[in-house]
C-alpha cells in the first residue's frame, strides 16, 4: 500500500511546476524529461544513475538534470521526502539572460551537487513556488541560479551598478500601491533580472520583492494607526487581497493587521489619559 504524500503545483506565471514528496520508495526506470528538474532531498538516501555513472542522493544533496538528460534511481535506505521544480525550456532561457556567459541555456557540471548554502537557496525558492508567490519564487529562483552558474561563468565580474540599484529603489518607493514585477524594474534601469538582482540585494541588503513588501507594510501600518479598515489598508498599499495582506504584514510585524491596529488604537486612548 502507497502511503506517500504528493503535492504538486503549477506556477503560470514561470511556467514551473513544483512537487513535495514525502515516503516515496518508488524506483524509476531510465527515463528523461523534455525540461530542467532541480530537486533536493531532505530525507532518505537514494541512488542516481546518469552520464555513466552512480551517484548516492543524501539529505541535502541537489539534483540537476537538463533536459534530455538519460537516468534512472532507486531508493537504497528509508523513503524519500523531497522537493523539486520542472522548469521548462522556454523559462529557463529567459532566466538564463545574464547568468551565463553567452545567455544560452545552463549545462550544469555534474547532476548531484553537495553545497549546504546552495540547498538553502533552493528550498527558499521552492517554498514560494509551492505557496504561489510567483514575484518572490523568481527573485529566489534566480538567486540559485546566480549561485550555482557564476562559479562556471567566463563573463567578467559585473560592475556594482549602483545607481540603477538606486533608481530600482525610488521606482519602488514612488509606486508602491501599483502591481510591480522585476520585468519592469528592468525596463527602467537597462539591466537584465540577474544583474539587477545582485546589485539590488547588494546595495539594499534584501531583494527587490523583499522590499517592496516591506515598503508596503510600513505604509499600510500608518494606514491602520488612522483607523483605516485592514482591508482598505491592503488595496490602498498594492497588496493583491487581504489574504496576501495578512500573511505579509504578521511575517514582518508579528502580529496580524487587526490586532496590530487594536494595540495601536487602545495605547492611543491610554495615552490621552490626564495625569
């Protein structure tokens, strides 16, 4: 009896699907796909065969398969819990602007990579694909990409691109409330998503999206300490539903919208109190 559970997703926005395994003993024959599969296991060990050879799948270990790629694995200790991404040919050319050398397609150096910080950028991109946060799950797809390609790469270090990372931040600021994606932060600074990432994070110390939700946030907690309504606080600051709003202001403050601007609404008539 199977008793494995599987989550799959498909981001249209990417054009990516994303799956969770968890107790997979499922073997699979040779076999290869028409797109990319990133994967990282988190539990159980594994055995890979591909490009002639025999690898062994740990918790942490990623796979990288290009597309076409022959293999086949079995499951050798445990059941297998992991995570991966299929990321279609189309997509991956557009991610590749700027990451590699010539902007052609990636051709990863081996199919397992063993690289602790590199799992964590995966993961961290995997949780929003899965949670369809498509803006966040691109910044963090590209991050990884970025991490594992640039060691590769023959094209000279970028300049620091200060001033566009700049110009990014003050569209940012000045256009809050609208729908924002990389594509046109990219337009108006003349540099590739790539590019514009690295500096952006360099400069600012989080990610475009990052920062922009936390421009947000600020402004709609102003909102609430008005006495603004939470849900005409989120349409007011750019967020797409109260939903969305909640999740993203209790991760940066802690405390959901409503809460939040009872606490402010109680301590202001405290402090209006006479001595």
């Amino acid at each position: 009896m199977d008793t494995s559970e599987k989550t799959a997703v498909f981001d249209r926005v990417l054009q990516t699907e994303g799956y969770c395994f968890r107790g997979l003993a499922q073997p699979f024959p040779t076999h290869f796909h028409g797109h990319y599969v990133l994967g990282l296991v988190e539990g159980g060990i594994r055995e890979l065969a591909c490009r002639g050879q025999t690898w062994t799948l740990r918790p942490g270990s990623l796979m990288l398969l290009s597309p076409g790629e022959s293999h086949a694995c079995t499951q050798q200790e445990g059941t297998l819990d992991y995570r991966s991404a299929n990321v279609s040919i189309e997509a991956m050319l557009t991610l590749a602007a700027g990451l590699t050398a010539d902007g052609k397609l990636p051709v990863f150096s081996s199919p397992v990579v063993e690289d602790f910080p590199l799992a964590q950028q995966f993961h961290a991109f995997h949780r929003r694909l899965m949670a369809g946060d498509s803006a966040a799950a691109e910044e963090a797809l590209l991050l990884f990409l970025s991490g594992l390609l640039e060691p590769a790469a023959s094209a000279p270090a970028p300049e620091p691109c200060r001033a566009e990372a700049a110009a990014a931040r003050i569209f940012i600021q000045e256009h809050f409330a609208q729908r924002i994606s990389l594509d046109q932060l990219c337009r108006h600074t003349g540099l590739s998503k790539s590019t514009l990432l690295r500096a952006f994070t360099r400069e600012v110390g989080i990610t475009p999206y990052r920062y922009l939700e936390t421009v947000r946030v600020n402004e709609a907690k102003v909102l609430l300490e008005r006495g603004v309504p939470p849900l005409e606080a989120a349409l007011k600051t750019g967020f797409s539903d109260q939903s969305h709003f909640t999740n993203c202001f209790t991760r940066h403050i802690g405390l959901p919208p409503g809460m939040y601007q009872n606490i402010r609404n109680e301590r202001g008539e405290t402090d209006g109190l006479p001595d």
